[in-house]
C-alpha cells in the first residue's frame, strides 16, 4: 500500500484534534497587530512540512509553529 500525502495530512489534523491544538497555522488579523503584522502565527499547531530534493522523492515531516 502507498502512503500518500492525503493519508498523511489527515493524521496531522487528527493530531491537532485530539491534542486540542490550533487548526490552522496563521490566523488572518481584522487590523494589523502592534507590530503591523496582517498574520498571526498559531504556536503549538502540527502541519506537515514537505521537502523536495530533486531525486524524484518527496520527504515528509512532522513540524510543529513555536515562537523564538
């Protein structure tokens, strides 16, 4: 059986879920923020980064938003 990115993104939402994390990784702000920012990143969501080197695969893993 292949594991497709689908099958994958719908664990990752899952996870956020039952871990009762953020559904979605920025949030669109109505005004601009103190720092003039439109966007506000959701610290704590699960998303599914993607890296392509060029070899004709595709590598997958599992990311989690944090503040610096």
């Amino acid at each position: 059986m292949r594991i497709t990115r689908k099958m994958l993104q719908s664990r990752v939402d899952r996870l956020n879920v039952v871990l009762n994390r953020p559904s979605t990784a920025w949030t669109r702000l109505e005004k601009p923020g103190k720092d003039g920012h439109n966007i506000r990143s959701n610290e704590g969501h699960f998303l599914l980064d993607s890296n392509s080197p060029g070899d004709g695969w595709t590598r997958y893993a599992l990311a989690r938003v944090s503040y610096l």
